[in-house]
C-alpha cells in the first residue's frame, strides 16, 4: 500500500526560495476587477501594459461571480531606462474566495501589497542617477533583468549574486533598502530544499 505525501497548505503567494541561488522577479500588487473583467492595479499603475493568463483569467472570473471587487495579484515586472514598463499577472490571491477549504490562508498579507522579491546575479555595474540615486540590474532569466534603486548596500560588482526586497514607487520604479550579498561557493555547497508555510515579514511601506 503507497502512501501519499499531503501537500501542505500555500500560506503566502510567494514562497521561499527552493536553493539560495533561485532566481526570481515576482511582486504582489493589490487590483481592482471590474465587472467585465478589467483589472486596475493600485497605485496609479493601471496604465501599464498587462499580460494575463488563462488561468489568471479564469479565477478572476470566479471572483467577479463571487461578487468580489478587489484582490492581490502576483506579477513578474519588466523595465526599461530604470522604470516598470508592464506587468505579467501569474497569479491571484483571495483564499477566502479561490481556495475556502484552507483555512490557514488570509487574504490579507503581512507586508500587504506592492511588495517585490527580487534574486539573482547582478549583470551591470552599480550606477547613480542624479533623480534616483545608485541603481543595480539584476539578471533574473535568461537576458532578462530588472533595475532596482537602492541607497545603500555591500560593494557590488558584476556577477555577485544578490536577494532584495523591493517596494513599486509610485513614479514607477523598484526601490530596496535593503540588498544582501550572498556567497555563491557557500551557497553552491547547500542541497536544494522546499519550505512550506513560509511568510516574509517587512516594514509596511508608505509608498501607495
């Protein structure tokens, strides 16, 4: 007789890195559903481009059904010239609503919406821009990066590999004050692993 492992509740759309060197560009951004099915992202964002799922399409569906207005969405950003420029939605999250039975899960999330968590090797050089301050890109997929801002953070050079947490400003841009170096020979070192029931805790920003 086999036995079949339980998958544990999701408690947070964003899990905890599966190895120290997963790379990764996912946010949550609180949206508005209209009735036909219009998305509008908090913010003032809504003017950005949006690509969405069928699957996302799908749920969000389900919501309006439900008759819910609001919920999280999960999106990867892209950039250009150190703004977003558009969002792909990947996910939805209103457990109350999409996934009753797990009673664990909250809608609301610890460090709310407009939170980023961005992972991977740096591909440029820092740089300083006279409006923004010190910007990194970070490679994320293939030759895809993202551009962050940053005040302050360890010496930097291209190929480091870093893990950032970042808030969408309402100018449109990726902002962290915080970017953590990490040590690809120590990391390379550690066996990949799953955590379940993760949920990352910051400082609720003011930032809309």
């Amino acid at each position: 007789m086999s036995l079949v492992q339980q998958k544990a509740p999701r408690l947070h759309p964003i899990g905890e890195p599966d190895h120290p060197l997963q790379v990764r560009s996912i946010g949550l951004l609180n949206g508005v559903i209209d009735p036909s099915g219009t998305i509008t992202l908090t913010g003032n964002f809504h003017g950005k481009s949006l690509i969405l799922g069928d699957k996302v399409y799908g749920l969000v569906q389900k919501l309006i059904k439900k008759g819910q207005e609001e919920a999280i969405f999960t999106v990867y950003p892209r950039t250009k010239d150190g703004f977003v420029t558009s969002f792909e939605v990947i996910g939805v999250w209103k457990p109350s609503i999409l996934d009753p039975d797990n009673s664990e899960a909250q809608d609301d999330l610890p460090e709310g919406d407009n939170y980023f968590s961005i992972r991977g090797e740096v591909c440029h050089k820092v740089w300083c821009d006279e409006n923004y301050g010190r910007s990194v890109a970070v490679q994320v997929c293939g030759q895809h990066f993202v551009t962050v801002d940053f005040v302050d953070s360890p010496y930097l050079s291209k190929g480091d590999f870093v893990s950032l947490e970042a808030i969408l400003t309402e100018d449109g841009r990726l902002y962290t004050e915080r970017v953590e170096k990490i040590s690809i020979p120590d990391a390379a070192l550690t066996r990949p692993r799953r955590h379940h029931g993760h949920q990352m805790v910051r400082r609720r920003s003011s930032a809309a």
